[in-house]
C-alpha cells in the first residue's frame, strides 16, 4: 500500500489519478472512471471530484493508496 501525503484537508479522485500518472489531465478522470473500477473505501467510485481525506483507502487495479496527514517535524 502506498501512502499519499496531503498537507490540505482533501484531495480530489482526479487529482490521486493525475499524481500516479493514471491520467495526464484532470479532463481525462471523467473517462477513466467510466471503463475502470476505482474503490474508495471498498465502494466503486464514479465522482472525479471526490473528496479524498485521510485515512481514506483507494483500490485502482492491483494498486492501494491510503490518504494521510503530511507532518513536517522539525
């Protein structure tokens, strides 16, 4: 499992896709989501503008993304 960091309170679905090079523009994840299966949290995901927050789990293919906090410690 590979872990996102995020230093905002969400990302969105298209923006995960984009950063894993699943898509090469977010206008494409509306497409991408129509002929692959993405899971969030163990549920199909069609919404590209899905909010994802920590802790949240995504599934795309063999491949699994967890959502956590970035924290800069000094």
């Amino acid at each position: 499992m590979k872990i996102i960091n995020i230093k905002t309170e969400y990302i969105e679905l298209q923006q995960l896709l984009k950063m894993e090079d699943y898509i090469s523009s977010g206008g494409q994840a509306k497409y991408y989501l129509m002929e692959n299966e993405v899971l969030v949290n163990g549920v199909i995901e069609t919404r590209r503008g899905r909010k994802l927050r920590a802790n949240d789990v995504i599934k795309i293919g063999k491949e699994e993304y967890q959502i956590a906090w970035f924290l800069k410690l000094n």
